[in-house]
C-alpha cells in the first residue's frame, strides 16, 4: 500500500499515518513469518538430504550383507571363547582362594611347597564352596611328610640346653685374668 493512494481517497494525514503504521505491522509480522519458514525449509532440506546419504549407506551396506553376517558371527564366537576363558579364570581363581584358606586351616607351614605335592586334578570347588577330595591327600600328607604341618608342641618334647648357658663369658675371663 502507498501513500499516494490513501491521497487519492483524501484521507486525512493523520488517517494515513494511522493506516500506514497498522499497515507496517502487518507487513513485519508476515516477514517474520517468512523468515521462520525459509529456516524451517532449509533445516528439512538439510535433514532430507542426511536421511538420503544414510539411506544410500545402508543400501550400500545391506549389498554387503554377508559380510557383516560374517563379521557378527565371528565377534559372537569371539565373545563366546572370551567369556569361557573368564569363567575358567574365575573358578580357578576362587579354587586357588579356597585352597589356601584350607591349607591355612589345616595349619601347613608352607601352603606353596604342599600345593605343589597334590594332584589338583581331584581336587574340584564345588557349588557351595566347598573343596572335594583335599582332605584325603592333606591326611595322606601329614602321615608322609608331617613335617610340613604345625603341630603344635608336643608334650614331652623338651630339648637340651633349653634352660640357657652355662658358659662363662669367656671376654669377661680374659678381661679378668690380665688384672
């Protein structure tokens, strides 16, 4: 709209003042307007054009479908092997824990030196924690090689010379024997 126009009405100035800054909101709210939807446009076109190179990646990808199959069964075996050496790991771990807690228990002076001389094949860690098959070889053991366990003092057992020397300090007898 032009002010020339509201002239030719013979509009007051101020009538065209009035109308001109009415008409002047109007036109800013609708280029406001415009401009919020070119930025939506454009932001859509971009995402549409994302969405288009991801859509021809995947056809890309899906070509080579028997690939990636290969691929995932592959790191499933991976992971399957893995989680078996871990689990393995583990129980061997809680069986060496077991072992010398019971090695402890059974008052071993060397828990190493006696892990060494069973056979570990009969010994299993069963479900409740429990060892099977060590308390038959630690007996056989203690009647073999008593020596590796504390026993504890027997009674009786006193050996010679325990009560302290009887000897004279032979510094001292030097010392005075030059005086």
């Amino acid at each position: 709209m032009k002010r020339e126009f509201l002239k030719g009405l013979e509009l007051s100035e101020e009538q065209i003042n009035a109308i001109m800054a009415e008409h002047g909101k109007d036109v800013e709210g609708s280029k406001s307007q415009l401009t919020e939807l070119t930025t939506e446009t454009e932001s859509l076109k971009t995402q549409i054009a994302d969405r288009d190179k991801d859509i021809k990646s995947l056809k890309k990808d899906a070509g080579d479908n028997e690939g990636l199959s290969k691929q995932l069964t592959d790191l499933q075996a991976k992971y399957k092997t893995d989680t078996e050496t871990l689990t393995q790991q583990l129980s061997q771990t809680k069986l060496k824990g077991e072992l010398t807690t019971a090695l402890t228990g059974a008052k071993v002076r060397n828990p190493k030196a006696v892990e060494g001389l069973l056979d570990m094949d009969k010994v299993k860690l069963t479900d409740d924690g429990k060892l099977e098959g060590l308390d038959d070889q630690l007996s056989a053991l203690k009647e073999s090689d008593g020596y590796l366990f504390d026993e504890g003092q027997k009674a009786g057992y006193e050996p010679k010379g325990g009560n302290g020397s009887d000897d004279n300090n032979q510094v001292q007898t030097l010392v005075d024997a030059f005086k």
